[in-house]
C-alpha cells in the first residue's frame, strides 16, 4: 500500500509538474497584458465558474470518484448517475442566466462563456473520476498533461495574438476542458457505460447522501477562498485585489504540491484493511506528509520576495507582503484537507460540512472586522485564522472515527517559529527569517530523514 501510494504521487508529479507548474508559470504573461483592475476581475471571473462548477454538479463528481473506488460499484449505474445530473444542474443554470445578468458584474458574452466553462470543466472532471475508478490513473495524468498544453497555447493565441482580454481567458479553458473531456471519453469507451436501465435507487440514494452535504461545503470553501477578494475589491479597490490574488499565487505554489499528494492520497484510502492497520498506515503518512507542509511553508516564505520577482510584472511586486501569512494559511489548510480524507475513507461528508462552515464563519467575521482596519493583509490574518479553526476541529472530531497519531506540541512550537518567520520576512530580515527555516526543520528533520531514506513509509 506504501507502494502503490508512492507509485501514483510520483506519476501525479509528472503531470501536475506539467500542467500546474506550468499554468503557475503564465503569471508574469498574464500580468504583463491585463492591468492589476483587469486581473482583479478576471480572477473573480475563474474563482466564480469554480464556485459554480460542484454547485451545479450538485457534488455529484465526489460520489462518482469515492465510490468508484468501491470494487462492488456498478459502474454503469454511477456513470449514469453522474452524467444526468450535470446535464440536469447545467439545464437549470441556463434557467438562472437573467439573474445573473441581472448582477452586472460580467458581460453578457463573458456570461454565456461562463455557463459553457462550467458545463466543460464538470464533463471533465466526472470523466476524469470515471478514468481514475477505471484504473486507469496513467490516462487521467496524461490528460491533465494535455489539457495544460491546450490552456496554454489558446491563452497565447487569444490574449496575445487576438487580444480577447477576459473573454480570451474564460474561453481558452472552456475550450480546453471541452477538447479533454471528448478524448477520456472516447478513450475510456464511455458510451458503454451510459446506460439508464443499470441506475439504481439504492446506489443513487446512497451517492446523494454522500454528496449532497458537500454542495454547502463547497459554498462554505468558496466563502474561504474567494470572499476576501469580494471585500477588498468593494472596500478598497480591484487594483488592490489583484494585487492580492497575485501575491496569493505564491501561496499557491505549496497547493500545487500538496494536490499532487492529494491525487495519490485519495486512491489509496478506501481498501479492506483492519482498523489498526488503517490508523497506522494514516498515522505513518501524516507524520510525513506535516513535515514536508511545514517546511514547504517555511522555505517558500523565505524566498517571497525572490519568488515575487520571477512570478510578475514590476507593477504587481508590492504584492509578496501578503505572500508570508498566505502561505502560512495554505499549509493549515493543507493539514486540515488530510484529516478531511478521513470523512471520505468513512464516509462521512456531513463532517467536512461542519467543519468547513466553522471556518468560513471565522473567515467572514475576519473579513469584515480586519479589513477596515489593516486592508488587504487583514484578510490574509482572516484566511489563516479560518483554515487553523478547521484543522484544529477536524483534528479533534476524527479522532472518533480513527485516531491518526499527531504530535501536537511539536506542531504548537512550530506555529510559534512560523509566525515569527512571518514577522521577520514583513521587516524583511532575510537572515534570521533563514534561522526560522531551519529551526521548521530541525523539529522535522527525523520523518523526512525516514521518508527519504527508506522510500516508504514503514515505520514512525
């Protein structure tokens, strides 16, 4: 089992190297064409359609994967399932276009653009599920690997060469996802498996009862990621929330790389083994898994500014102070998706609810209070706070459905360092800010000494 987990993250590096890597690296182009306004309402635009993308699927997508994974499934009957669901919800938010109009934040072509990008990234995505519950995890990277390239050529082509701006941008990746979905599909050979005879009332029954507690969830998650970009920009101005959503891009960088882990993670989850040999085998990951995010974290804040430099246009430099507390925000959430992945091996998605709506509750009240009062970096302060209310309470309520063994006072003392790293870079002590990173990594030097010296992860 550590093998197979080791053998699907090193094939997902690949392609997320590839693909993600790769978008990242577009930001200085897209910051050397679009003002810092335009870049503002263009990173609504995207945070927007993938609010909308779970909401329209109904969340259906989480089911298809999670029990696909399940040997009993009958997959005829969950790819049905999925696939009416998302025509259905794209049949409703087609209904729903005059209230959008009616919001006047987009451009009726950038609208109509909208429903086709999610309409595509959600044929996609439960194609790509139905690829990964296939076995076939080699397909579903090389396709994340191709829709990349085509996301990146279309983005030269239309902003660039036709200079389409914000409708270039929304209909590279509409026609990218559109491009992808049709290749898995007829690779997997998935109109065999469209069939509305094989959908059963109990397997449906127990995919919505799985999956419906995870729209709010989502909505809750958005909240998270998204609400503070709405602050800034009516508070302040959509030049400061671009400024905001670049300098989170750093952040990001240490997303990229807790989502190639996640991509293995979830396919080695579900299995039959005994509940002793479950925890262990949790256990023996997080121990890993902390110290790659916590040191991850450490260094990358130490080279904001350096990174900043690379990542954008001179204009957007300013925008690294936020990068720091970002960052630190990114690795809680990293922690907190990791207890999460206990709800979906027990399947218990009404807990990833619970606790995602203590954060995002967290995550407004900051918003609104930090805000006024410190501008933009009160909602980084906002974010951090929200995503450590969520680790800490999934943490605590997991535990009652498996103990995964965490070494919580080394983890309180490693907060201490990181935020005064925090401090340090913000004053712009490079060298000290260095003594922080490696004190992260003399308190985790012994789990990552382990990983790389066995190659698995058999012992704590």
């Amino acid at each position: 089992m550590y093998r197979r987990l080791l053998s699907n993250t090193v094939l997902f590096s690949v392609s997320t190297f590839g693909s993600k890597i790769l978008l990242f690296l577009l930001t200085p182009f897209y910051t050397s064409i679009l003002t810092d306004a335009e870049y503002g309402v263009t990173d609504l635009i995207i945070q927007t359609g993938n609010v909308l993308i779970p909401l329209v699927s109904m969340g259906i997508i989480n089911a298809v994967l999670r029990f696909g994974l399940d040997e009993t499934t009958d997959l005829k009957g969950l790819f049905t399932t999925g696939l009416v669901v998302i025509l259905v919800g794209e049949g409703v938010l087609a209904l729903c276009y005059p209230l959008l109009q009616s919001i006047g934040l987009l451009s009726d072509y950038v609208l109509l653009l909208l429903l086709l990008y999610v309409l595509m990234a959600n044929l996609h995505a439960v194609f790509g599920a139905m690829a990964q519950a296939m076995g076939k995890v080699r397909l579903y990277a090389g396709s994340g690997i191709l829709c990349t390239a085509l996301v990146v050529a279309l983005n030269i082509l239309l902003l660039s060469v036709f200079r389409l701006g914000i409708v270039g941008y929304v209909l590279s990746n509409v026609i990218a996802d559109g491009v992808v979905a049709l290749v898995l599909f007829g690779a997997l050979g998935l109109w065999r498996y469209f069939q509305p005879a094989a959908v059963g009332r109990g397997l449906v029954r127990q995919m919505f009862r799985y999956c419906l507690p995870l729209i709010p969830a989502t909505v809750c998650s958005w909240i998270i990621n998204i609400s503070d970009r709405y602050f800034i920009s009516f508070l302040i101005g959509p030049d400061v929330s671009g400024l905001y959503a670049v300098g989170n891009k750093v952040a990001s960088i240490l997303l990229i790389l807790s989502g190639i882990f996640t991509s293995a993670w979830q396919l080695s989850i579900v299995s039959e083994r005994s509940k002793a040999e479950q925890e262990r085998f949790f256990s023996n990951v997080f121990s890993v898994y902390e110290a790659g995010a916590l040191v991850g974290a450490s260094l990358l804040m130490a080279a904001s500014r350096l990174v900043m430099r690379f990542l954008a246009a001179p204009d957007y430099f300013s925008a690294w102070h936020y990068a720091p507390v970002l960052i630190l925000g990114t690795a809680m959430a990293c922690l907190g998706s990791f207890f999460a992945s206990v709800y979906v091996a027990e399947k218990r998605s009404s807990a990833t609810l619970v606790t995602t709506l203590a954060g995002a509750g967290v995550n407004l009240a900051g918003n609104a209070l930090l805000i006024p009062l410190y501008g933009a970096m009160g909602a980084a302060v906002a974010t951090l706070l929200s995503y450590l209310v969520i680790l800490i309470a999934r943490a605590v309520h997991s535990r009652s459905l498996l103990r995964v063994a965490w070494k919580v006072p080394r983890f309180v003392l490693a907060m201490g360092i990181l935020l005064l790293q925090c401090v340090l870079v913000e004053w712009e002590n490079t060298a000290l800010a260095l003594v922080c990173c490696l004190g992260i990594l003399a308190l985790y030097f012994r789990p990552l000494w382990r990983a790389w010296k066995t190659g698995i992860f058999t012992r704590r």
